[in-house]
C-alpha cells in the first residue's frame, strides 16, 4: 500500500487535517463520555450528615441558623421538639410549601434521625440585627417574658421555656439565636391556627390573649438578648410549668 503523504497537495493536506480534527473529537468525546460514566457512578455516603444537606442549604451547614429573617437556628433544641415539628410540616399542620414538599413522604424514623442530628448539634449563635423599636417596646417585650401578665392569665416566657430561655427536654424549645420577624411571625401563626402544635395546644390558646403589640414587643426583646452561657435545654421534668393546658389554666 502507498503511503499518502499529505503534504504532496492542498487537497490531501486540507482531508488529513479534516481526518485528524475528526479523531480527535471522537476521542475527546469518548473519554468524556468515559469520565461522566465515572462521576455517575461515584455516590455520597449514606451518612446522616448527607441526607440533612437539604435542610443545611437554608439552616446553616449545622443548623446553626442564616441571616435570613425565616430560616431559623435549629442546632441544640430539643430534639421531641425538631421531631414534632418535621411531623407537622409532613402532615400539614404547619405550612411552607418547600418544608410541606421536601418532607412528604418521608417516614417517621427518618424524621426523628433528622431531629437528633441537630438536636447534637453544638454551634456559636449567629449575630441577629439589632430590633428597631424603641425602649418601650422592648420595655414591654421584657415584661411579658420575664414575668407575663397576671390581669389577661398571660404566664411569663421563662415558666416554661426556663430562666435562661433555652427551654427543657424533650419538646419544649428555646426562644434565643431567632430572628425577631421569625419570632413575631410563628406567634402570628399559631395566635390565628395556621401553626398548629400537637395536642395540649397551649400556645394557640396563649398567644389568642396577645395584641399586636404583645407580640412585637416580646420578639424584639427575645431577639435582643445575647447567646446564653449554656444553650443545653433543661432535663425533661426539670421546671415546674406554669400551665396545665387543659383550658390553659395558671399553676
């Protein structure tokens, strides 16, 4: 067989080039082909850590909490508490079409992996924006929290998510490290029944004696005040509550 030197004509030197551009191609596109096939069949480990990376987008890498107004701290509360509310976006209870989407059809034994992951986690509180009201307002938020309102049957804050307002094992949460719009809005919510809490429902039967202002106030204040010393909920059975929730009467 002669062999065809591409250099003897314009013609043969444009159909070598034209050849060689072609294999070329092939070839980048068969190791292409060869490398996606290998990135596919590369999969992240079935770890707990993995399967909370979608709630970790808006929450923080360890649930520690975003700047963002709604997505709140979920690192160290209870975890009955982050259990109760995973089963409530699931069933419906609480509304948010990505959280009510995302969790559908998960089953119960995952939710509760989910809310232990968290539940251990141990990280800094994020720095929450100064609440823009003035003194009396927090003035007001101050009362409310520490010691309530005994003329509307209203219990302080502290008489049942504790002194340092971390709240007590298994589902009762602490109020600090939130944004005080998320704060204001989960009161909303709950005062009107579009946050509804499993059963005994004490907080829709509290927040319905709140005003507006109430509920400002007590947001801002919550919002205002510095990460406790230690975030660790109180033991289970540890403060003795300020309501039976059977037709929310004051103990």
């Amino acid at each position: 067989m002669r062999k065809v030197d591409c250099r003897s004509s314009d013609f043969l030197g444009t159909f070598c080039n034209v050849a060689l551009s072609m294999v070329i191609v092939v070839f980048f596109a068969m190791t292409g082909r060869l490398h996606a096939q290998t990135q596919n069949s590369v999969t992240a480990s079935d770890s707990t850590a993995t399967r909370v990376m979608a709630c970790t987008a808006c929450h923080g890498e360890r649930g520690q909490g975003s700047r963002d107004d709604y997505f709140p701290r979920l690192a160290g509360k209870p975890t009955g508490y982050l259990y109760n509310q995973l089963v409530a976006f699931r069933d419906g209870q609480r509304k948010y079409p990505p959280m009510n989407y995302l969790l559908a059809y998960l089953p119960d034994s995952y939710l509760r992996e989910m809310a232990d992951y968290f539940a251990a986690q141990q990280t800094p509180f994020p720095p929450l924006p100064k609440p823009d009201v003035g003194p009396q307002v927090l003035a007001l938020g101050e009362r409310l929290v520490l010691k309530g309102d005994d003329a509307r049957h209203v219990p302080a804050c502290i008489a049942c998510h504790g002194a340092s307002l971390t709240g007590m094992s298994p589902d009762i949460p602490g109020l600090l490290g939130l944004h005080s719009k998320y704060i204001s809005a989960q009161l909303g919510a709950t005062r009107f029944g579009t946050r509804v809490p499993i059963k005994p429902n004490c907080m829709q039967q509290l927040t319905t004696r709140l005003s507006e202002e109430d509920i400002t106030a007590v947001s801002a204040y919550l919002s205002s005040l510095p990460a406790p010393a230690n975030p660790a909920p109180a033991p289970a059975g540890s403060l003795k509550l300020a309501l039976t929730c059977e037709g929310l009467e004051t103990k």
